[in-house]
C-alpha cells in the first residue's frame, strides 16, 4: 500500500516538475499529471536500466530523477502531437 502511495506522490511532483519545466502552457488536472509523473519515470526507468549494468535494482539517484522528468516531458510532446493534451 506504501508502494501505491510513494507512486502517487513521487508521479505528482515529477509530473509538475515536467510541466514546469516544458516550454510553453501545459494545463491539465492533478491525475493527469500524476500519470504523466509515473509514466516518465517507467520511460525512463526502462531505457535506462536497459543501458546501465545494475539493472532495474539501483535505488533512488539525482541522474533518474532527471531522467524522469525527461521522460515526462518527453510524454507532454507526444500527447500534444497527438493531439490528447
């Protein structure tokens, strides 16, 4: 349940960092922003883990975190090309 929780909260704070950040106006409510927070952090996670030697298991570090939120970004394009955000 505390695995939900910190999704939630961690999916809401890279979410708004991505919004932030984004060039431009990005409107969108509180659970979309959460699920754009925990789907950059899965893009993210997946090609970076992919490409490091330890795998998945590394932990928390500064350069995921970037990457998440890069990765948020990266799906605040994509829905606005397609036309969802």
């Amino acid at each position: 349940m505390f695995n939900l929780i910190g999704a939630v909260i961690s999916g809401f704070i890279v979410g708004w960092l991505a919004q932030v950040f984004y060039p431009g106006e990005v409107e969108t409510n509180w659970v979309m922003t959460v699920l754009l927070g925990i789907g950059g952090s899965l893009l993210a996670g997946t090609i970076t883990a992919s490409r490091s030697p330890g795998g998945i298991n590394q932990g928390v570090s500064r350069a995921g975190c970037l990457a998440s939120v890069l990765g948020a970004m990266a799906l605040i394009f994509i829905g606005r090309r397609l036309g969802w955000i």
